[in-house]
C-alpha cells in the first residue's frame, strides 16, 4: 500500500496538493468526500475524480512521479459574487442620489 501511497501532502485555502511516485498506472484514494466543487489535475493535466468507497475521491495517476492539486470552489460561489457585486452597486447608487447627499451638496 505504501508504494501506492502519497510521498508528501500539504493543504492550503484552495484545497490541497499532493506528490506521489507510481510503479504501474493505479487508482490514487484520497480519503476526503467528494462534493461537484473538487477539480483534480495530475501534472498540472485535468483528471477525472472517481467517487469511491461511498463518496470518497479517487484519481487515475499514470505510471511515474507526479503532482496531484485538488482545488475546490463552492457551488454557488460565482453566483454569490455576481449578488455582492450587484447589491455594492446598488447601495451606491442608493447613497450618491439620496436626497440628504443632495440637500448637502446645495448647502455648501
């Protein structure tokens, strides 16, 4: 099991990279659940991630050594940024064209 095993392994804000040295092609289990957020890439090459062992990940790693990056960005993340973009827009909106800015305005 060693030999099929990560060599290092290190997590960040992003998700968590890995190296790993293979003999033969082989499935690489990593005991994290997997969520539609995950992308995997082998070498800095996109992977497929395997559900496994009831919704754990896996990944295909070829032969040799390698870096493994695991990234997750939530679901609804873009979503999110586009509402809080759109909602500073309107407070600002709302503030330069509010009527106490305006009657300041005057007064000066």
């Amino acid at each position: 099991r060693k030999a099929s095993s990560c060599t290092a392994f290190s997590y960040d804000n992003d998700g968590f990279s890995a190296a790993c040295s293979m003999s033969r092609e082989n499935l690489l289990f990593f005991s994290v659940p997997w969520d539609a957020g995950w992308t995997a890439t082998v070498d800095g090459n996109p992977v497929e991630i395997v559900t496994a062992d009831f919704g754990l990940m896996a990944i295909d790693v070829p032969a040799g050594t390698h870096e493994i990056r695991f990234a997750f960005t939530p679901a609804c993340f873009h979503a999110g940024c586009v509402v809080s973009d759109l909602s500073a827009g309107v407070v600002i909106a709302l503030a330069v064209t509010s009527p106490s800015v305006r009657r300041r305005r005057r007064s000066r």
